[in-house]
C-alpha cells in the first residue's frame, strides 16, 4: 500500500498532465460536435455525434459553450448588419486561401454580399419558414442574374467580380402578382434558366388543392420581367414537404429539362401515371412533356451534356442515399432509378426497408453514392482542358458546406479520382462555372453570399 502511495506521488503531475491532455480533447471534440461549424463528413466527430444524444450536445452549447457560441453568433450577426447596411452595393467581405482536402489543391475565394433573406439554420433545414430563403443565380454573357426565393431578381456585370463592389441592380418583376390573382400561398422559386432570351423560374406554391411546382417564363428584359405559366404541372400533395425538386436545363430538340420530387408520396415515383419523381422534357413551342426518366426522390442538380448526349443529375435520397446519376440518351425505354424501392440509404429513423442493389431489380445504379449523406445539391461538368480525355463533374452540398470534384474518363463511365473544397458554416445552393474566366460561382446560404472560386490564387 505504501508503494503504491509514492509511486502515485511521484507520477502526480503525469497524471495530471494526462488528465489535462484528456480534458481538452473532450472539451474542443465537444465543442466541434455542438457547433455549427463542424466538418459533417468527419468520422471522428460523426462517431460523437452518434454517442452524444442531441438533446444533451444542444443543453451543453447553451450552457458550457455559451460564451463562445455567443461570440460566433455576434461575429455572424456583425455579418449580416453590413450586408443589410450596404444594400445593393454586393460589398466584397471575404478574400482567402482555401486548399482542398484530398489533393491539396489551393483555390482563391473571395465572397460578396447579395441582398437576399438568409436561412435560419437554427430553425432546421426541413423548416417551413425556410423555404422562400432558396437563392438561384444564372450567367448570361457578360451579366449575373441571381432570383431570392421570394422572386427578387437583380444582376449585376460579370466584370465586377474583380473589383470591391459588385453594383447590383434590381429588376422589377410581376411574380407576386401572379401569386395574388392566382391566390398562391408562396412556397419559393426553386430554380432559374436562362436561354435563347428567355427566363425560366419556376414555382412552389399552395392553393387549395394542396402544394405544387409550376414553370413561369418571360422575356429576358433587365428593366422588367413580365412572367406567364409556362408548365403547369398539375401534380398535388397535401403535406408541406422539401421533396420538391424544381430544377430547369436546357436541352435538345427545342426542349428544356425539368425535375419534380416525389412530394413525399409513397409509390409515386414508380408510377408512369404520375409526374412525381421524375425529370421530364417540355417543348419550349407547345408545352407537350415527356417523361425522360423515373424512380427519384428529390432532384437538386441537372445538367445537359450536348457532346454526350447525357443527363447528369443529383438528387436527395433518405439517410446515407445522396445521389449521382448518369442518364445516356440512346435507351430504348424510361430508365428508372429505383426509388422508393432501391436505395443505398435507410430512413430517418433508423428503419433500413429498401434493397441495396439496384441492378437486381431492374433499376439503374447510381454512378456514385454518398454515405453519410452530403445534402447533394447543383451539378456542373467540365472538360479538363489540359488532358482532353478526363471530364470533371462538379457538385455542390448543403449539409456538407462543400464542392465535390469527380475526375472521370471522357465517356463517364468511370471515377478517376475524388477531391473535395469545404467551406466551414456554409450551405452551398447553387453553382455555376464560368468558362471565360475558369471560376466557380457559388450561393451560399448563410449571410447570404456569392462566392467566386478561382485556381488562380495570385
């Protein structure tokens, strides 16, 4: 007993070093699990996040961390009254370094303000009153457009990213008088496209059938856009829902692309008869629609590869079923994608009720899966100008805060390597690439802000 005695006495101070050295690690893995700014892809803090009950990790950000989530709250609020301060002016806030996390590569970021309503993260990103705060932004020629989920659209010349303001200027819409006469409760714009002089939004919406997505278009005009329906999709559900899709592209034959989410109703987007869960075509002359592909849940991303003939789109799955899919335009039949029968994801809570394979059930697999989920959102694809035989499709996140590079061979029928930009406290909505100057226009979502991403970091 005595030797134990001194033996402790004399490693006292170890001990308490190594208590220490324990106690710190406990308080900052405690502080990256309750804070916003975390890294949602980290193993590490996803393990702790799944041993640390959510009610107890939120008592102790408003208890122990108080102070230091008070500080982060009012360096974002400072944010946020310069940007209500500045107004249109698009003031330049944010100019660094940013290196990705796979193949060190540095990027240059710089972040003006854009005076759209910022999203509430505290409220969920699920809320209803989150909706109208969905922020969409176009590049037409030497000008950006960008529409707030509420209608507002301005725009600004590209020109300005390279200086200290952006001077954007409103434009006048009739968007909330089409919401008046058709007695439309506003849900949000859930996307804009622009091409061959035409605006494209479209809509979500309530009436008295329950909620839907329309399409309204309207002459190009950056002194007023007079908007009429376009596509009415006459799909309804009864239960407000993010499931919603919503996004525009361009197209061949005279056509754009169009997605709808499945509106949280079962068995929806395996039913022909319906158009939830599908992307389809709509003639830009007549307003006829085809169903191009079915079997999804909530598309977020889409693009048009002309070279290819190729719809690339990403989409929303349930827990762990974030989605890429590649769609050749040579099939003799719909392609179909599996939900809400095939998913590499299981539900919220906990249940795991859809088949892992696809190709077993006839469906087709997606060309890349993430687990845990990303909140998948835009997509882009990029040929690499240096090896004429490697593509880059880019995509963004919400819950992730990130932009994810896919090297692929030039008929994407293979992944060549992965890398990943991450953008700590960010929700990323949409993106653009701007070929003239080799950029990345970003939304995100938290001032709100637009990002510019260059590999020039001169």
């Amino acid at each position: 007993m005595i030797n134990i005695i001194k033996l402790l006495k004399k490693n006292k101070y170890k001990i308490i070093v190594i208590g220490l050295i324990i106690f710190f690690i406990a308080f900052f893995g405690m502080w990256n699990v309750v804070s916003g700014g975390y890294d949602k892809q980290n193993k590490t803090i996803l393990l702790l996040k799944k041993i640390i009950p959510t009610k107890i990790a939120r008592k102790v950000r408003d208890t122990i961390f108080i102070i230091p989530d008070l500080k982060e709250r009012n360096r974002f609020l400072e944010l946020v009254m310069r940007k209500n301060d500045q107004g249109l002016n698009g003031e330049i806030f944010n100019n660094k370094i940013i290196v990705s996390k796979e193949n060190h590569t540095e990027y240059l970021l710089k972040e003006f303000f854009i005076p759209f309503k910022r999203l509430d993260s505290r409220l969920g990103w699920a809320s209803s009153k989150n909706t109208i705060r969905k922020h969409y932004l176009e590049i037409v020629k030497d000008k950006v457009v960008l529409i707030s989920g509420e209608g507002q659209t301005i725009y600004f010349d590209k020109k300005n990213i390279f200086k200290d303001k952006l001077n954007q200027i409103n434009i006048p819409n009739n968007l909330n008088k089409i919401l008046d006469i058709n007695k439309f409760e506003p849900m949000g714009i859930r996307d804009l496209l622009i091409e061959d002089e035409k605006v494209y939004v479209s809509l979500y919406f309530k009436n008295s059938k329950g909620y839907s997505v329309n399409i309204y278009a309207a002459n190009l005009n950056y002194n007023k856009l007079n908007f009429e329906l376009f596509f009415e999709s006459n799909e309804f559900w009864k239960k407000y829902t993010v499931r919603t899709g919503g996004r525009i592209e361009k197209y061949k034959n005279n056509k754009i692309l169009f997605t709808i989410g499945d509106g949280s109703i079962k068995k929806a987007a395996q039913n022909l008869n319906s158009l939830l869960g599908k992307i389809i075509s709509i003639d830009k002359t007549s307003g006829a629609h085809k169903i191009i592909s079915t079997g999804h849940r909530n598309p977020q991303g889409l693009l048009y590869d002309k070279e290819l003939d190729v719809i690339i789109n990403s989409e929303h799955g349930p827990k762990g079923g974030d989605e890429i899919n590649i769609n050749f335009q040579n099939l003799n039949e719909i392609p179909n994608y599996g939900w809400d029968i095939s998913s590499y994801g299981i539900e919220y809570n906990g249940d795991d009720i859809y088949k892992k394979s696809h190709s077993q059930f006839g469906f087709i697999e997606p060309f890349k899966y993430y687990n845990p989920s990303i909140g998948i959102s835009e997509i882009a694809l990029i040929n690499n100008e240096d090896m004429k035989n490697e593509k880059y499709i880019i995509t963004s996140s919400l819950r992730a805060g990130s932009i994810y590079l896919i090297k692929t061979d030039q008929k994407i029928n293979k992944i060549l390597n992965e890398d990943r930009i991450f953008f700590p406290q960010q929700r990323i909505r949409d993106l653009k690439y701007d070929e003239e100057n080799h950029m990345f226009f970003l939304l995100f979502e938290s001032i709100p802000s637009l990002g510019i991403l260059s590999l020039d970091t001169k």
